[in-house]
C-alpha cells in the first residue's frame, strides 16, 4: 500500500503516534500506519498527491495533545506529522506572527514575547501546535478576554487532498472578500485540507496580571459571584474548581491550595489591580469564605495547581466532556448534570473556564461503566444543547462525538458532509473524525 512513498519522502515506523491525550478507556484503537514529516507544503503537496491517487487515508498530527482522539490514525495509513514545520517569522510592524503548523504555543507565546509582543490565548498544553489549535479552534483559560485561535488567524496555508496549495486571507484585520474559507477550515479538524503555515496576530504585551483566589462555600456562591463580576469587567481568566479538584491538584503539585475550607474554589485573573479589588468586594458579598491575594511567586504555584488537575485525574477517569453553555446557564446545566449523574451511578468531578461557559466534567471510571457511559454522555450532552449550549467548547468532535453531531444537528451534519466531500471527494483526509 505504501510502495513508492519512501522516493517522496522519509518513511518511518513509530508506535509513538498510535495514541494521544485521549483518556485510555475511550481512545480510539490505532490501525496500521506509516509517518511521514514533511518540511513545508511542497512536500505536504507531493504526499498528497500519492495518498489521493491511491486512496490511502491520510491522518494529521500535531502535538498529539487532543483529547477526542483526532490524531490516532484509526485506518491503515499515512500520518502527516508536522513536527519539522518549525519556521516563525515575526512582522512586528504589523503585528502578526508566520508560523508553520508545528511550530509549537511554547515557542509562538515566547517568540512574541522576544519581539514585545504577545500571543494571548492560552490553551492548556504548551506542546500544542499551532496547525493543531487551529485545526479544533482551541479556546483555554483566557477566552473570556481574549476570544479563542479563530480570532487569532488573519491568513492560512493549506494544502487540499488532491495536493493544490491555496492561501487564504492575509495579514489583514478585516475581510469581507467572499465566502470566508478560512473560517471554514478553522475548526475542520484536519477533514478538509492539511494546514501548513498561518499568519497569526499578535497583541501589545499585557499589563502585569493580578490574581485572586476564593474559596466559596457551593458551587452556586462560586458562580453567582462570577456572573455579577461579569456585569462590571471582563477578566483575563475565571477558573472553577470543585473541592475535590482543588485537592487533587495540590498532591500532584506538591502545592497547597490558600485554604482547606470550601466546597468550591476560584481563581480569577485581572489586567489591573483595581478590577481585583473591585472583584473581591462583589465575592464578600456572594458569601465567600475569604479572599486571597497571592504574591507573584505564589501566583505562579497556584496556576501549577491549576494546570495540574488533569495530570493527578486523567488515569481515574472515562473522559473529559467540554460542552459549553451560555455563563448564566451555567447552575441550572450543574444541577441537571448532576441529577443525571446520580440517575446513571457515576460520579463525575467538575472544574474548567467559568468564565465563557465551558465547564469540564470528567466522570470517573467505575466497574461496569461501559454499559451506561455511552446513554449517560448523550443525556448530558443533549441537555447542554437544551440550555443554548453546544457539545464541545474546544476539544473538537475528533472521533468521540460523532454520534451525538449527528443526530443533534442533522441539517447541519448533511450540509458539512457535502462541503467535506467538495474539498476531499475520496474522503481520504482524517477519516472518521467528525463524520
Ligand atoms: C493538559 C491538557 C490541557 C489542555 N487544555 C486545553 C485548553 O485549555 N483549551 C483547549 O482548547 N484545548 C486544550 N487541550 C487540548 C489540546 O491541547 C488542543 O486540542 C490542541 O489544540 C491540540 O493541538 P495539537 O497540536 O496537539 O493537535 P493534535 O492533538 O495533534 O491534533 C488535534 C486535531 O487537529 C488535527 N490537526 C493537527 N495539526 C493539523 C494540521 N496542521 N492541519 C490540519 N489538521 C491538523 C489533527 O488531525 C486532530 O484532528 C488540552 C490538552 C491537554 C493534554
């Protein structure tokens, strides 16, 4: 099947890429597959002209950090690993950086940095890439002030499956040029063209960033006192985190959290002090426990916790569900989820972005859990849906939620199937991701 792919390129065999960040008991089984690393789009080009000539599926690889299986090649086939894609050239004039697409959200945030810039949106995995950001239009802490990559992208370089390289866009602010390909292919998981570079905008720096750190009483104190801060500012970041979240995060950490009371905690992000002081104030009055405001170092330990809640969880749990509701939703899609939980028998531990809506529940793993799990995260995901909200906020559909895409959205799902099959008519780019 193969045959003739090592004249284009290098081929290597490399068990490495059969998995990524998808929590085990749900990751998609890899099938048989050859990598490739392609240096630019040339080569991007010529790999796909061999894989569409002969119908071999071909699977895009970031980072590999995705947690909805998107990067496991689930057929016999090629993986595109853009690992050697590494060019970043800044126009600091314009403020706009050109990335390949495996340059990763380290080296783009430290690059900008360097130039006195900054790259703001900050999804969880500093080895996240920016091919792989733009291919689930990542999100991440900040969203809430600074939006998420779609709002970062002013140009891409794609190649399409039958191997014609197409620019999109440029390095402009604005576009009215046309149907936007560029914002269809942001979030296409890959299914519609392989991304090989980007223009991305960059930002001033941001002013020193104060934090606070609140232990409430219930998640309901926690979240009303975000919806009322929300009426007076914007934060940078306003993160949830249920008890037993908090907990798991100091013993990964080696970091203790500032108080051992609380049945829910925040950490909240301001770009001026007084916007804290101001938030502290609305917090008393929303009954919290106390209201702590951490030197930077400390600072720098308490995002750690943060950061780290998902190493300490993820060989405990099923998965991570991302669904996203609108902020004011927020309680009542809590409580729904948890009479649901209680109903199926799983117990699931709760933190993520308070702030934009996208809450991340994680169901623990349990004896027995395949024969309920799947009914269970339908109920759950429909009721996100029923509230105004959507079934992934920044995972991406990958090869997890196809089923509930499907049948929720049918007119939409048929009309991405006939845009899918105009860009890839042989259906050989990330098969089995979103259809
Ligand atoms: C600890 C942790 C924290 C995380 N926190 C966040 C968070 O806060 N916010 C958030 O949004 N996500 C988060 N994620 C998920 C993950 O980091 C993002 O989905 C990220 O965008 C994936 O980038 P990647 O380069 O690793 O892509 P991969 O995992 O390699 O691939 C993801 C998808 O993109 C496709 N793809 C990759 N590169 C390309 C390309 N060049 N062209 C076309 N398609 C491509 C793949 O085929 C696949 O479908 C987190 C993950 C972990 C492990």
């Amino acid at each position: 099947m193969f045959e003739g792919l090592e004249k284009i390129c290098k081929v290597y065999r490399m068990e490495s890429y059969a998995y990524d960040e998808t929590p085990v008991p749900v990751r998609p089984k890899a099938a048989e597959f050859v990598v490739v690393k392609p240096r630019n789009s040339s080569e991007v080009s010529e790999i796909l002209k061999f894989a569409n000539e002969r119908r071999i599926p071909v699977f895009v690889r970031g980072g590999g950090t995705g947690l909805s299986g998107g990067s496991i090649p689930t057929r016999k086939g090629i993986v595109i690993s853009t690992e050697r894609m590494k060019e970043i050239v800044i126009d600091r004039g314009n403020r706009v950086a050109f990335c390949q697409a495996g340059v990763t959200l380290e080296e783009l945030s430290s690059s900008a940095e360097r130039h006195g810039l900054s790259f703001p949106p900050r999804p969880g995995a500093e080895g996240a890439t920016v091919g792989g950001m733009i291919a689930t239009n990542a999100g991440g802490v900040r969203a809430l002030k600074f939006g998420v990559m779609r709002n970062y992208v002013l140009g891409l370089e794609v190649v399409l499956a039958d191997g014609r390289i197409l620019k999109l866009g440029g390095k402009t602010l604005k576009n009215s040029s046309g149907y936007s390909l560029l914002h269809l292919l942001i979030g296409s998981e890959g299914t519609l063209a392989v991304i090989t570079g980007a223009n991305i905008r960059l930002l001033p720096p941001l002013r020193d960033m104060t934090m606070i750190a609140i232990p409430f009483r219930s998640a309901e104190d926690a979240i009303n006192f975000a919806l009322d801060t929300f009426l007076q500012m914007t934060p940078m970041a306003m993160e949830f985190m249920e008890d037993r979240a908090v907990r798991i995060g100091e013993e990964v950490s080696g970091t203790r959290w500032v108080s051992k009371e609380g049945g829910a905690h925040i950490l909240a992000i301001f770009e001026r002090k007084e916007e804290a002081e101001e938030a502290s104030e609305i917090a008393f009055r929303h009954g919290a426990i106390d209201v702590f405001l951490p030197s930077p170092r400390e600072q720098r330990e308490l995002l750690e916790l943060r950061g780290k809640i998902y190493l300490g969880l993820k060989d405990r749990i099923i998965e991570i569900l991302d669904a996203c509701v609108p902020p004011a939703q927020i309680p009542e899609y809590l409580r729904g989820s948890e009479e649901l939980a209680k109903k199926y028998g799983i117990d699931m531990i709760t933190y993520g972005h308070l702030g934009d809506g996208n809450i991340h529940q994680h169901p623990l793993l349990f004896d027995g859990w395949e024969r309920v799990y799947p009914r269970f995260r339908k109920e759950l995901l429909r009721l996100a849906v029923s509230f105004g909200g959507v079934i992934s906020g920044e995972h991406g559909i990958g090869v997890l939620k196809r089923e509930e895409l499907r049948e929720f959205y049918p007119e939409q799902y048929g009309l991405m199937l006939e845009i899918k099959k105009i860009f890839d008519p042989n259906m050989i780019l990330n098969p089995d991701r979103i259809f």
